[in-house]
C-alpha cells in the first residue's frame, strides 16, 4: 500500500496584475482597484459615488486625486446593500441612518486610500 502524494501549484505574481485588469485585486489587506475597468464608471466624475458590495466599500470621488473608502456596514445594525448617497450623505435604507462622507465624524469606518493615475488602493 503506497501513500498517495497530493501536488499542490502555487499561483505565480502575475495574479494580482491579471486581476486588476478584471477591476480589482486583494493581497492581503490591501484592494488594488483599477479605475479604468467600466465596473467603477460611476466613479469617473467628482461627486460619483457605488456601492462595491464584492469588497463590502462605499467609494466616493472627493476630488480628482481623492477617493475615499468606507465599510458598507451600517453601524446601526450591518446592513450593506441599501445605501444612497444625496449631498454628501449616506443614507442606509433598513431604518434611514445617515451617515456624513467623512473620515473624520465616526460614523462609518473610513479606510486610507491613495490614488495615481488610473489606480485606486484601499489599506483595510
């Protein structure tokens, strides 16, 4: 009787750069998204704003060079998908908490980005 082996692969550094080409790529705690995928077209002009429910973030243009990154959980009681956003407030459907765009009020958690060129990155 022999022992079976089980050969494993191991994906090679080209993943990450394949991924972006699809939107985004996660390598470890931080999300790479590429903008100019048509997924995030609503973030093309200051003010556009989506609900990325595959990575659980609100994404908000600031600026031309500033997104910015929140938890889609509403604090209230983690609801994630029924967000709207209307003068600079987000406003979770189940029970209508509002919440402002910044980093700075407590209210949703806010995650560090940074920006160049077409290239979004989320430190979570």
């Amino acid at each position: 009787m022999g022992v079976p082996l089980i050969e494993a692969c191991s994906k090679n550094d080209d993943s990450l750069e394949n991924s972006t080409n699809l939107g985004a790529a996660s390598l470890n705690k931080t999300l790479i998204i590429n903008l100019g995928n048509s997924k995030f077209n609503s973030l093309s002009s200051i003010g556009g704003w989506m609900n990325y429910k595959e990575e659980n973030l609100l994404l908000i243009r600031i600026s031309e060079d500033n997104i910015r990154a929140f938890d889609n959980a509403c604090p209230h009681q983690g609801f994630r998908n029924g967000w709207s956003f209307d003068e600079n407030i987000f406003t979770c459907s189940q029970h209508g908490n509002s919440f402002e765009n910044s980093c700075s009020d407590g209210g949703l958690k806010c995650y560090e980005t940074s920006l160049k060129d077409n290239i979004l990155t989320v430190k979570r």
